[in-house]
C-alpha cells in the first residue's frame, strides 16, 4: 500500500517493531501555545513510550495529560531511503509507587548530565509509519 | 552556556551553521488538532527553510501560514553525544512566480517519489539549539 505521495505505509506491527529497536525519538509538544521538539532516548515498556525528564524541563510542564506525537525514523540521505514512524496519544507523568519502582527499573538513562527524575509515558492512540522505496 | 538539563546552548550562528549542513528535517504542524510530524529534506534560500511537497498533502494544507516547528538534529547512540536546532516560524506556501522561479532552480529534489509541485517556505522567528556535552 502506498499514499498519495508515493511512499509505502507501514503496518502497525511494523512500526511497532521499528520503534522499539531505535535508540531516540521526538517527542512532539506544544509550549505555550508554540509547536515545540525534542530528541529524548525511550524505552518501550507495557506497550507505552517511556521517557525521563527533569522536574523544571518545559518536557515535563508541557507533558501533564496533553496530547503528543512521538515520532522515530532512520535515513540514509546517500541513497534517499528510509522509513520514520509516528506515535500519537495522551502523555502523562508517572506518579503511582508501583509504576514508578517498575520505570526506574528499565534500562533507561538519559544521555543529558542532569538530573531526569520524572518520567513521562505516552500511550499510542494512532500509530502510523511511511517508507521510502528502495528505488526513489 | 548550558541549560536546566545540562546542555550545551548553542549560539544562533552555529545553529544556522549546522542547519545548513543537514540533509534532512523533521516539520511540526497542527493537523485536525493534532500534533503532526514528518521528515522532510530541505535547502535554506535567503534565509528560509525552504520544502516540497504535494499540493493534496496534509503538509501543504497545515502549513498555509501556520506557525510551524522545524528540527533538525544528529546524533550518535553509541557514544550518547548529538545536537538538535529547532527553529519557529510562519511557514507560507509559495504562490508569486518570481519566488517559484527562483526555489525552481534550488538544488532540492524531494525523495519521495510522486509529484511535489508545492513549495513552502519557513522564515525562522525563534532559532534554538542544544548539544550534548562529551562527557555525559
């Protein structure tokens, strides 16, 4: 299957496989009314896109229960092919004891030197994928 | 300079030095109220971010002087050290000849293989940029 613009649509096990073997995606925000983006590595956990953040980040302020994108791809620009997948749903910070012994459990450390004491999970709604033909 | 987090902030000049270089960015819009985002290659004309796409996209009916996000970003997982620039700005579809005869002769061939005979420009209102230190 292939959209208007020619590219083909993933499936939604697909994408899911995709997403859960790239080390970073985008998370996908509004600050103060501006679209807003930030790289952040993640972790796939109960089938939700888990990241950390710091308390004070616009991440965390903006996260609270808001609607986000979250989006992973991979490239090669020599050849122009690639695929990116994009996650849409409701973010929210994780607070309950039980949820959070088993997030700081994960294998997930921020690549930033700060401390990232809050997570955030985001649970897919819609889930869609593209890819660039081999032969574009 | 580094932020809350612990990253490096980039000055405007590097941000556009490295925005330049890339081959390849991610647009944020709006898309029936909903956070959107897709890859997008590009080249910088007179200081726009300049884009293709098809005139029955989602893209090109979002971007009709919206304000949209733009990103561009490179990292390495193995190491954990990147950057990320994310402008702001009005994005507007080209419509006046003189300026569709100029982005006709840029050097931008989209990678997606149906026709892109829409050209958007952003013109960037905020410009930030963020890299992570070597050490983290």
């Amino acid at each position: 299957m292939y959209d208007s613009g020619g590219l083909e649509i993933l499936s939604e096990e697909e994408c899911r496989r995709l997403i859960t073997a790239a080390p970073l995606g985008r998370i996908v925000f509004t600050d103060r009314a501006l679209p807003a983006i930030q790289p952040v590595n993640f972790v796939i956990s109960r089938g939700e896109v888990i990241i950390r953040t710091s308390s004070g980040s616009k991440l965390a302020a903006a996260a609270r229960n808001a609607v986000v994108a979250f989006e992973v791809d991979e490239f090669d620009p020599s050849v122009h092919t690639g695929w990116s997948v994009v996650i849409v749903g409701h973010a929210r910070v994780l607070s309950e004891n039980g949820e959070l012994t088993h997030v700081r459990s994960l294998p997930l450390r921020t690549w930033a030197p700060a401390d990232h004491d809050y997570y955030i999970a985001i649970r897919p709604e819609l889930i869609s994928g593209r890819r660039l033909p081999k032969a574009a």
